[in-house]
C-alpha cells in the first residue's frame, strides 16, 4: 500500500522523508510511493526507491498550486517532471 498523507485544509501537514530506501515487493511494484491531500510541504531528501513501476511517485489530491515537492538527491524510476500526478478519483485511504 502507499504512504497515505492527509492533512487538515485549515492546517496542512508537511512531511519529510531523509535517508530513506523504499522498495516495493513483486507483485506491487505498481503501487504509488505516496498518497497526498492537504499538505503543505513534501520533501524527499536523500531518498531512495527500488522495485517500482507506478507512472507516478506522489499521487496529489492538493488544489492546484497549493503545497510544494521538495526533492534533493532522489533515486527512482522517474524523471523529476513526472513525480506528481493529480488524479480525478476521491482520495481513499482503507481504515485499519
């Protein structure tokens, strides 16, 4: 499953990610890296991502314009202009 990030639209969240390695098991090497709504900031810093296939690395339910991706030294599949996708569904997070 992804990294899901909600954040309140009076009180956005920002998250950062450093020094990390990600990699996805076979199977689900098609799984987004991360699910966004209401965040201020999103940095990744010193990451790294193995064994993904997604068309996107942060799927972003932010209005346009609203919240920033920060990366710095980012290991994926991806070019930097393909990171972030805006998709059309309702954002949905399975409760535990």
């Amino acid at each position: 499953e992804p990294l899901y990030l909600y954040g309140d639209t009076k009180s956005p969240v920002s998250l950062t990610l450093s020094d990390v390695t990600a990699s996805f098991r076979k199977g689900r090497e098609d799984v987004t890296f991360i699910h966004a709504g209401n965040y201020k900031s999103i940095t990744l810093e010193d990451v790294t991502v193995r064994n993904n296939r997604a068309p996107q690395l942060i799927k972003s339910w932010n209005a346009p314009g609203r919240g920033r991706v920060i990366v710095r030294n980012l290991s994926c599949h991806l070019r930097e202009d393909e990171l972030v996708s805006h998709p059309e569904e309702a954002f949905y997070c399975q409760p535990i």
